[in-house]
C-alpha cells in the first residue's frame, strides 16, 4: 500500500511519461478523488483501479477520460449516482467497463448510457439487490452479468448485441431459509432477454433457469423467439425443471448449431474469455481435449471439474419416467440445424444416459457429441460401450469421450489485470 501523497506524486509523474496503461491498487483509507492530472491524461487508454473497498469520487467539471478505452474498476465502493452516470457517459472513447466486486450498497440507481460501450461485464459485486441498474448502451456487444441479483434491470438500445451471459449469484441455502423468490428471478431474467432478441451467444446459469421454470410453469410468460441464436450455454441440474426450460429455449431457437450443459456446482473455476472470438475457438477446441485461455495460449487438458445434480428425482405422484418431449411436436434446430453438443461432467448414471438417448434420437443433423468425465468419475469400458451403442439418428455424428482436468482460478487480482 502506498501513502496518499506519494502515490499522488506518483501518478502525476506518470501521467506525464505518455502512460497508455495504469494498474493502482492502494487503501487510500478515506473517498479517493481521481486526480485531475489522470482525466486530463492525453495518453491513458487503459485504466485498472483497485481501492480495497474505499469510495471513488470524480473531480470537479469532469469531463471524461480524453482517450480511456478500458475501464476496470475492482473493491470500489459507488456511492454517487450522478458520478457513475458521468464517469460513464462523458468517456466518448470507452469501450470495455468492468465492475469487480464493487458495492453498490448506497446506490438505488447505476444507470449505463454510452454511445461507444462494446463490453459491460458485472463480476462479483455485493448489494446489488437494492440497486437498479439501467443500460443504453446501441454499440454494446457483450453483457456479462455474475452478481447478486439487482432490484431490477433495464436494458434498452443494445442494437448490436450478439453476447448475454446471466450468472446470478444465489446459492439453495439463501433460496430456502431466506425466502428468495425463484418466480421473481424468471421475471427479472426474461424481462432481460426478451430485450436482445437477435443475440448468437446466450448463457444462463442454475439460478435463472430455476426461476424460468417456476414463471413457465405457471404460464405467466411469453415465449421469447431468438432466431439468430447459435450458441447456447447452460448451468443446470439435470432434473425436470431444468430439462423443462431448456426444451423451451430449443423450441425457440430454430437456427442454433451448438449447445453446452454443465452444472453449476463445480469444484474448480474457469476462466472464459471475455472476447466472442475466444468463446467460438472455445467450442472447438473441447472436441480436440484442448482450450483456448484469455490471452490465446493453449492449455493441454485443461478441461474444467464439473458435477451434475440428479436427475429428476422420483415422486410419489409420478410414475418412472417423465417425457421430456412430446414425439409429435417438432424442434426445428434439432431437425436442421444442430451440429455440436457437449455434456460435461459425464459419471454415467441413469438419468445422464436418458439424455444423451434423446439428442441422440432427436438431432437429426448432428456431428458432434462431446463427453466430458467428471474428475472424480469411476470410468470403465462397459459405460463406453453403453453411450456407443445407443441408436443415432444422425448417421454422421461422431461421439468422443474425454478426461476432465481441474484448473484452479487464480486469486491474485494482479493477474487479471
């Protein structure tokens, strides 16, 4: 940690080297005001800030970053709703804002509005739930959200939109002693989605989908067509809630070629990249027992350790199976369009079988059937063989198996930076 006037001393010699990117991370112990020479700054693009939970405040007559690109704002504690308005829309040139693990606990309102934004990413954050958070952003491509659940979301103008990633951070503990309305969250998560419509990359995580289903399953929301969908990623269990909702989200999705199902409790935690480019490489490079990292190196075997829930658990009301999919009711993306799918954290049980045996059956055009082992998985050849012998509609589908690997996150902030 730095003293408040020499690390002052030091960004101001800084600032005049012609800096293009500054990393700071102090306590500053009392609001940290950016410093005049830093916004005034004709050479800053990249800019990373690191308060250890200490307040951030803007000078006065700010008028933006000159050339700032990159914005990384991590244990900044937001107060001032005014602040974060005008830190975000007078930086003209501005195109990548992360929020790490900010608090947002004395804000009701963190409003987004940015003609040049192309990436939005949420990561971490606490007291959320008090917040309203609004978004305007008609550039904006990529918007990741993995955060406690915000009072609400408004998203509006994202005409560019092509990557929605929705990762709530609430775990069954909070759900069931606390009260936490799942109905809720399947309103705030198709009020979101409903608004980008025309996006390729959809990912939804355990929390989501559960409250998808509870609003489905009461019939309280219409069906959202996303016909330029190509990509989908869920976190689920494999139980008739989940299975229920991602039927649905098939159903609408005519054009979609390949889809990812992990479950949400994990023992190790992936990085994926924040760039669409690296998500497609991604998709490829499980098939090869390899992927691709942020910064573009390859990683051997770097599969991630995932664990799946039971499958639909047995109920006195209910006989042995349930249908998944009603046989007379067509899907259009498994008839035409669906190529690729992957089912990580394979540990042969019955109900994982039960759904390998509907893709199997139902994607006629498939090509590729991707199975990961969970790590702790007890893998033998008779489970081989079991997967190998299910009928193939598709006559072209080639079925792979491979090891999982755990690969651990880093917690040293300095490396993401």
């Amino acid at each position: 940690m730095l003293e408040s006037t020499y690390m002052l001393r030091l960004i101001h010699a800084t600032t005049r080297r012609n800096v293009q990117q500054l990393v700071l991370l102090f306590w500053h112990r009392e609001p940290f005001v950016l410093p005049h020479c830093l916004v005034t700054c004709e050479s800053l693009q990249v800019l990373k800030l690191n308060l250890c939970g200490d307040v951030l405040k803007l000078p006065n007559h700010f008028d933006g970053f000159r050339q700032l690109k990159f914005l990384h704002l991590c244990s900044v504690k937001l107060s001032d709703e005014h602040l974060t308005n005008c830190l975000f829309s007078k930086c003209q040139l501005l195109e990548n804002l992360e929020l790490i693990d900010c608090n947002l606990k004395r804000m009701k309102l963190l409003y987004i509005d940015s003609a040049s934004l192309l990436y939005i990413t949420f990561l971490q954050g606490d007291y959320y739930d008090n917040c309203e958070i609004k978004i305007s952003c008609p550039a904006l491509k990529f918007l990741k959200c993995k955060c406690e659940i915000p009072k609400d979301i408004v998203i509006k103008n994202l005409f560019s939109i092509e990557y929605v990633d929705i990762n709530f951070q609430d775990n069954d503990v909070k759900c069931d002693d606390f009260g936490f309305s799942f109905e809720k969250t399947g309103i705030l998560v198709h009020k979101m989605i409903k608004e980008v419509p025309s996006i390729s990359v959809l990912k939804l995580c355990k929390v989501s989908l559960k409250g998808l289903y509870e609003e489905i399953r009461q019939v309280r929301l219409s069906p959202i067509c996303f016909n330029k969908l190509k990509s989908l990623k869920l976190k689920l269990g494999v139980d008739e809630d989940h299975m229920q909702v991602m039927i649905q989200l098939l159903k609408y999705s005519p054009n979609l070629e390949v889809l990812k199902l992990w479950c949400d409790e994990i023992t190790g935690i992936f990085d994926e990249s924040v760039t669409l480019e690296s998500e497609s490489c991604l998709a490829f490079s499980l098939v090869m027992d390899k992927i691709v990292t942020y910064d573009g190196e390859w990683r051997e075997n770097s599969l991630m350790y995932y664990e799946w829930c039971d499958f639909w658990p047995a109920r006195e009301d209910q006989g042995r199976g349930h249908e998944m999919h009603d046989p007379e009711e067509s899907i259009v993306c498994l008839d035409s369009h669906l190529k690729s799918i992957q089912l990580i954290g394979f540990k042969d049980e019955e109900n994982e079988i039960e759904l390998l045996k509907f893709f199997l059956k139902n994607a006629r055009v498939l090509e590729k059937l991707t199975i990961v082992w969970a790590g702790y998985a007890l893998k033998s050849e008779e489970a081989l063989k079991k997967v190998l012998n299910i009928p193939r509609t598709s006559s072209q589908v080639l079925l792979t198996f491979h090891d999982a690997k755990l690969k651990r996150k880093s917690t040293n902030w300095l490396d993401y930076c």
